[in-house]
C-alpha cells in the first residue's frame, strides 16, 4: 500500500486510541507474564530447593502464590484482549461499513449499471471483516510473537511419570471448560452470521432499489435503516466476543496453570528427593513460549495478506467519485411549475460509446401530457433519466421553468419528479411503508387517500392484514397489476407536478392494464407527464406524441394527426393492431 493508503488505514485507530493503547499494553503484560513465570520457576530449582527443609516450602508456597496472582493477571490480560480489542476492531468496521455504504447512496447510475450487486455487497461485508482482525490481531500479534520470540528459549527433557500424572489431572477440567465455552461461542457466531445476513439482504434491497431510492431522494431515509441493522450487528458481535474472551482466557489461564502446578509439585518432589531436577525443569513453558509466536507470526501472513486486500479493495470503491453532484451555487427547487424545455441537447452513455441522443430540442409546457414512442433503443428511456439528473446530458441543457436543472440539487429535483417504471421495485415490509415511502412524513390517512386515487384501496383491504400486511422481498406476494398500484400510490404521496411514465403498464394483463391507466389518467392531471408507451392504445388521448428514431424526434402530433400522415407512428400502429 502507499503512503498515503497506510495514512488512512491508521486514522482509523484514532477514535479509538486509548483502548488500542490498553490493548498493547495488555498484551505486553500478558507476554512479560509467560516470560516472568518461567523465570521464578528457575529460581527455585536453583536455589530454593537447595535451602533448609521447613525454609524451603514456605518460600515456595509464597512464590507459588505470586505465580498464582501473575496467571490471574495473564488470564485477564488475555480476556482483555480477546474482548475489548475485538469490540474496537468491530466498531471500526462499522465505521468502515457506514463509510462505504454512504459512498454507495452517492453514486450515479452509470457505476451502477457496470456493477454486479453481489461484489458490491461482498466488499461491504468479508471484505470488512477481513479488515477487522487485521486492525484488532495485526498488532497485537506482531507485539506479543516479539515479546515471546525473543524472550524464550526451549529446554527438553525427558518427562518424569508422577509429574504428568499431576500435568493431566487437570486436562480433564480443562477440556469440560473449553466444550462448555465452545458451544456458546459458535452459537453466538450462528447469531453473528444471522444478522450479517439480514445486513446483506438489505443492502441487497437497497442497491437493487437504488433507482427509486433517489428517484425519491431518500438517500438519508435508506441510511437510517441501514444503521438500524449494523447497529444491531454490533450488539450480535458483543456476545460471541465476550464469549470468545472467556474462552481463550480461560484456555490460557488452564494452560499456565497446568505448568505452575507442576512446577509447585515437582518442587516439593525434589525437596524430599523423590525426583530429579531435571524432571521439573521439563515442564517448564519455554517450549509454548517459543512455539506460540511462530504459529502467530504464520497465521498473521495470511491474515495481513486477506486484511491489505479486502482493504485495497475498500479503498478501490471510495476512490470513485460520483460523475453527478451538486453544483457549488445549486439553489433548492420550490414550487416547481414542470415546463421542461431540451436545447441542443445530446448524450452518450461512456466517452467511447455510441451517440444516443443528438441535438434533441424539444418544449414540454407545464401540465403537458407527452407520449414518446419508437423501436427500443432510440433513447425515450434515456431521454427521461436525463430529467431527473440519474444521467448528465454530455452536451446542450435541460431547463425546467427557465433555469438549467444543474443548478438545482439533485435532492430537491427530484423531489419534484415523480416515476413510475415497468419494472417496479417494492421494498421488503409492509404495504403501509411501501406507500409511505413517497413521503416519509405522511400519515395514515394521507397514504390511505393515496392508495384509494390509485384504485389500490379495496385490494389492500382484501389482504391478511389491511395496509400491514408483508408483501415479502420486491413484493413477491402481490400480483403484477397490484404492484403496479402501490408505484402509483407511492407516487400519489408523493404529489410532484413533473411524472415519468416508463412503460408502466406494458407487461400487465388487458385486466390489470385497465385499472392501472385510469390510476395513471387520474395522476396525471393537471401535472407535466412524460409517457414511453409500448402499447399505442394506452396514448391515444396524449396531447402530443413523439416519434423517436435514431435521428430524434421524426414525428409529433395527436394520435389522430399521426395516423393521417401516414408515416412512422401509422406503420407501428397499424402493424401492432394488424389493420394495415
């Protein structure tokens, strides 16, 4: 990583540095512990066991006592780190975690259209965690494998049968400890991977949604749900990681324990000369001493290596930036009227794409009802993503009453506009909070008297559970016509005076399609309505008809006006009816 990557990567230390200071510190102790013990136990077998009888066991009983209170300070330097050090990795990839999700509600359409949904979440979540043990494990690691590393040596001898019988006699308490913790701590890590799923399946909701998200601009609303769900992941990670203290700790602490009772018993062996020094020495722990580091130190490589890619990766998504923002002077759109003027206006996609649209003037007076039609891929669905800003014009403006759309903010534009696309996109809940999502604010009623002008009012009521109703992930429960109503409904709070109809009603039954144009018809009076059409039935009473070809608008007038010039709109009515 560069400089300036390595500069980052530690600032996010910084919120949290006195508990990274105490998490060193405690892991310094912890290895001076497993370093200091061994040491005593040294001093005994050269030199107290040489003393008088009665003199000898009283200075090893209270040497056995401060090696007793060093394994309880080990064990809750151990508990410390294993705790308090993982919560502060934890919390900064919530950090993290918030950072990037942030970041993802502020780019444009176009990085989401070369984006595949399932990375996106990926770099949100393993590659997070990834980052996490390294921030917690990376230098805590380094400092206690140096410590232990270049602290021990290692001392094998040939192991004395009544001192392993003493060793062993322990095991068995020890093994009952470590299932006991065991079990709870991979239920709770169960649990961890519950609610990490729950984080993705709502990233998932979101990012899927990301054209309603900010056809409404409720970028800040999606935020607060977000938080809502990582905030509960930490609580989840709290548990498993108090149960992973306890576990390791107690590991630890039963690990030392064995060596000090031994070396306590051995002692007092050779005191009364019933084995030899050498046996003693055998169980001291320089062996652990000298090999825990290096298994540190190996699993720490791999572990540098997943955390610096899953960071590199993190940083790969924060380095773009959003291609649509707010210009510096950009005012808050109030009161729109909806007269929508296009001068000059063309656009491509990428630099090196082909033109979609060229010098497209077009007029749109407020409260305008205007159908576009044409073959796929003329650009209607385009032309109306550049209204509402989810892609910049490359060359001419957009006015909306007189002034250029740039100088608004993307948030209150769009506040202004409303859409109502063919492939609509409900979020997982209830009926009520899909409504509502047109206007956060909205009360009951007023989502009641929008769900009624949608013509979505007597289906709802027919549901399990009314307007509470959980119509599952993107609605799946409801049919294609109701879905369509609650976009309307949606919209309908909404109640902005510019709407964008993009092929609403063109993959519903003749029997949905009826009901949901009059929801259309109803919506659409008396406001600036822009209509891409498939089926030609559903435009006759548009006041203006666009014909787009790869040249640009070819034709305009009335259905009737169409059809008598026999041109364009006449050969796709006449060979979608088959009256030609």
């Amino acid at each position: 990583m560069k400089k300036h990557e390595w500069k980052k990567f530690l600032s996010y230390y910084k919120p949290y540095k006195k508990i990274f200071a105490a998490d060193m510190l405690f892991a310094c102790m912890g290895a001076a512990v497993t370093l200091i013990i061994p040491l005593i136990i040294r001093y005994i077998t050269s030199d107290v066991i040489y003393r008088d009888s009665s003199q000898s066991l009283h200075r090893i009983l209270v040497l056995t006592g401060i090696m007793a209170l060093l394994v309880l300070l080990e064990c809750y330097c151990n508990y410390f780190i294993a705790y308090y050090g993982h919560m502060m990795g934890a919390k900064m990839e919530y950090n993290m975690r918030n950072e990037i999700f942030a970041h993802y509600q502020k780019l444009s359409f176009s990085f989401f259209d070369n984006q595949k949904v399932g990375q996106l979440m990926s770099r949100v979540t393993n590659d997070l965690f990834d980052i996490s043990e390294l921030f917690h494990h990376g230098p805590e690691d380094m400092v206690i494998s140096i410590i232990k590393l270049f602290g021990s040596f290692a001392i094998l001898l040939s192991i004395n049968w009544r001192l392993a019988l003493v060793a062993f006699a322990i095991v068995p308490v020890m093994l009952i400890y470590a299932f006991y913790f065991n079990v709870r701590m991979k239920r709770a890590f169960v649990k961890n991977r519950a609610r990490i799923a729950d984080i993705n399946a709502q990233i998932e909701d979101n990012l899927s949604g990301i054209r309603v998200v900010k056809s409404f601009a409720n970028e800040e609303i999606e935020m607060d749900k977000f938080k809502a769900g990582n905030d509960r992941f930490v609580e989840s990670k709290k548990e498993s990681y108090k149960y992973m203290g306890l576990y390791h700790s107690g590991l630890g602490a039963f690990t030392t324990l064995i060596s000090v009772i031994v070396i306590a018993a051995g002692a007092a062996f050779i005191t009364f000369q019933m084995i030899s020094i050498t046996d003693l020495i055998t169980f001291l722990l320089y062996i652990n001493n000298f090999t825990e580091p290096i298994k540190k130190l190996i699993n720490f490589t791999e572990q540098f290596q997943n955390g610096a890619s899953g960071y590199t990766r993190f940083l790969e998504i924060l380095k773009i930036n959003p291609d649509i923002t707010d210009s510096p002077d950009a005012k808050e759109l109030i009161n729109a009227k909806g007269d929508i003027i296009f001068e000059n206006v063309s656009f491509r996609y990428e630099d090196d794409s082909e033109t979609v649209l060229s010098n497209l003037n077009l007029h749109v007076k407020e409260g305008e009802y205007v159908a576009l039609v044409g073959t796929s891929g003329v650009g209607k669905s385009t032309l109306c993503s550049l209204i509402p800003r989810f892609y910049d014009v490359t060359k001419g403006q957009i006015l909306m009453d007189g002034t250029d759309i740039r100088k608004f903010t993307l948030k209150s534009l769009r506040n202004n506009i409303g859409i109502v696309q063919q492939d609509i996109y409900l979020f997982t809940g209830s009926v009520m909070d899909n409504i509502r999502y047109g206007c956060p604010s909205a009360t009951d009623a007023q989502i009641v008297a929008a769900a009624q002008n949608a013509n979505a009012h007597e289906f709802i009521m027919n549901l399990p559970e009314g307007y509470d109703t959980n119509i599952g992930q993107r609605g799946i429960k409801l049919s294609g016509g109701q879905k369509q109503r609650l976009s309307i409904a949606r919209v309908f709070l909404k109640n902005p005076p510019v709407l964008i109809f993009d092929e609403a009603t063109s993959a519903l039954d003749n029997e949905s399609e009826k009901v949901v144009q009059e929801s259309l018809e109803k919506l659409a009076r008396n406001r600036t309505t822009f209509v891409i059409a498939h089926r030609l039935s559903t435009i006759r009473n548009a006041q203006k008809i666009l014909v787009l070809t790869e040249k640009g608008i070819s034709e305009s007038g009335t259905h009737e006006e169409l059809l008598a010039k026999n041109g364009i709109y006449a050969d796709l009515y006449h060979m979608q009816f088959k009256t030609k």
